[in-house]
C-alpha cells in the first residue's frame, strides 16, 4: 500500500501559519524574519504578510519590504524602518511612537488612528495616505511628501513639517499648536477649522488653500503666499503676516486684531465684516480691498496704499493714516479716525 505524500499537507499547514494574526504567536516567523520585539530583519522580504497586532517593538527593519503588509494593530515603537517599503500597508491604529520612517514609501498607506508620536518621517512619502486621526504629536515630516494625503482630526501638536509637500492634502480640524510648516507647499490644501495657534507658516506657498475659521492665533506668517485663500471666519489675533502675500485673498469675518502686516501685499483682499484692531498695516499694499464694516479701531495704516480701496460703515476711530496714499479711496459712512463720520467731509483725513 502506498504511504501518502506528506509534502501537500506541510505545505498547506505553512501558509496557514504565515496567514495567520501573530499576535498571540510565541515564536512566529516571516520568511526569514521572527516576529519578535527587537527582532533583527533588516532587509527582509515580508510582502503582504499578515502581521496583525505584531509585536515588532524596537525592531531593525531597515529597508523591509512591507507593501501592502497587514500591520493594523501592530506594536512599531521605537523600530527602526528606515528606507522600508510600506506601499499600500495597512497599519490602521498601530503604534509607531518614536519610531524611525525616514526616506519610508508609505503611499497609499493606512495609518489612520496610528501613533506616530516623536517618529521620524523625514523625506518620507506619505502621498495619499490615510492619517485620519492619526497621532503626529512631536514627530518629524521634514520634506516629507504628504500630496493629497489625509490629516483630518490628526494631532501635529509641536510637529515638523518644514519643507513638506502638502499640496492637495486635507487637515481639516487638525490640531496643530506650535507645529512648524515653514516653506512648505499648501497649494490648495483644506485647513478648514485648523487649531494652530503659534504655528509657523513662515515662508509657506499655499495660493488657494482653505483657512476657514482656522485658529491661527499668534502664528507665524511672515512672506507666506496666501494669494487667493480663504481666510474667512479665522482667527489670526497677534499674528505676523509681515511681507506676506494675500492677494485676491478672501477673509471676511476674520479676526485678526493686534495682527502684523507690515509691507504685505493685500491688493484686492476681502476683510469686509472683519476685525482689525490695534492691527499693523505700515506701508501695506491695500489697494482695491474691501473693508466693510471692518473695525479697525487703532489700527496703523501709516504708509499704506489705499488706491480704489472701499471702507463703506466701517469704524477707523483712533486709527493712524499719516503719510498713507489715498486715490480714489470710498469711505462711505465710516468712522474716521478723529471720530467724525467720513460722509460730513466726504473722506478721512490723513491722519
């Protein structure tokens, strides 16, 4: 009689192995790689593996090759996957705290609800990510490619993003106190409701990005490129916008009392209905903008262009003029900064 060939059976009882969650696994392997807290898989070959709840703590997985891996769960803190190749991984809610992803392919990647805090993700690519709800706190994305990739709800409290590419990318109510975005690429990105009061958007290039009801307190803004935003409803109290660009910019109903924006450029802006107090505009370009019904209580527009500008109901009491250009400025019915009503004399002096 013949004895049945034991190979099909060994073969099958393998792949149910490498298939299964390795969570609860003592001693489990990938290919060469066993699945273990400070494991040593440096260059290791785990496509598509299912690595479910994994505990890879600590681990050296310098230039692994995770595509399209199942790592949700997983425990990734303090690894190192430098390099690695996480394209399309699933790593929804894993922890990667301080880990190192410098130079990682994580496109198309799902992280979201992952912990990412103090991680380094310097020159990642992070293009169309999931990062929703994700956890950035503290951690590094310095000239990282984030391109249409998903921040909303993530916290980037403190974070470093100098440099990144976030063309495209949503953060629509993040959180981003004290987070650094100097020189990065925001063309088009959604901030809408964004909490970043003291960030640094110093130097950014952001033409129609989405700022609305942002909380921008107290940030940093100084030579950003804002031409066309939305700014509208945001908070921008004692911000730095010197030598910024908000042309064609749309900020009805922002508050931006005690703001700085020496030498910008605001030509054709919308600030109607917004809250300019104790605000800096020396020497400010505001040609052809609207400030209707803005309050610009104490403001110092000394030096200013006002050329076409339009201040119909708006309220300058206390505010300083001196030396301003005035070509066919309309006051309408405002407030002049002596407290008389532009409509007696028909305009402002210059205070």
């Amino acid at each position: 009689m013949r004895r049945p060939n034991p190979l099909p059976f060994a073969l099958a009882l393998a792949a149910l192995v490498a298939l299964a969650p390795l969570g609860a696994s003592a001693d489990p392997r990938v290919g060469t790689c066993q699945i273990a807290p400070r494991a040593r898989c440096s260059g290791a070959v785990m496509t598509e593996a299912n690595l479910v709840n994994a505990d890879l703590g600590a681990a050296e997985l310098v230039g692994v090759d995770l595509a399209r891996a199942q790592l949700a769960g997983a425990n990734l803190a303090g690894a190192d996957l430098t390099g690695a190749n996480l394209i399309s991984a699933d790593l929804t809610g894993a922890n990667l705290t301080g880990a190192n992803l410098t130079g990682a392919m994580l496109q198309d990647a799902r992280l979201s609800g992952a912990r990412l805090d103090k991680a380094s993700l310097v020159g990642a690519n992070l293009v169309r990510a999931d990062l929703t709800g994700a956890h950035l706190a503290g951690a590094r994305l310095l000239g990282a490619r984030l391109t249409a990739a998903r921040l909303g709800k993530a916290d980037l409290a403190a974070a470093r993003l100098d440099g990144a590419d976030l063309s495209d990318a949503n953060l629509a109510e993040a959180t981003a106190a004290h987070a650094s975005f100097m020189g990065a690429n925001l063309e088009r990105a959604n901030l809408t409701a964004l909490d970043g009061p003291g960030a640094d958007l110093s130097f950014v290039r952001a033409p129609r990005v989405v700022l609305k009801s942002a909380n921008l307190r107290k940030a940093n803004l100084t030579r950003a490129v804002l031409t066309d935003a939305n700014l509208s409803a945001a908070v921008l109290i004692d911000a730095r916008a010197d030598g910024a660009d908000f042309t064609s910019a749309s900020a009805a109903g922002a508050n931006a009392s005690g703001a700085s924006f020496a030498d910008a450029n605001l030509t054709s802006a919308d600030w109607k209905d917004a809250t300019l107090d104790k605000a800096r505009f020396t020497r400010a370009r505001l040609n052809v903008v609207v400030f209707d019904r803005a309050s610009l209580q104490k403001a110092d527009l000394t030096g200013a262009q006002l050329e076409n500008t339009t201040f119909e109901g708006a309220n300058l009491r206390g505010a300083r003029l001196k030396d301003a250009t005035m070509v066919d400025t309309y006051w309408g019915t405002a407030i002049c900064p002596d407290g008389t009503e532009a409509r007696i004399l028909g305009s402002c002096p210059a205070l």
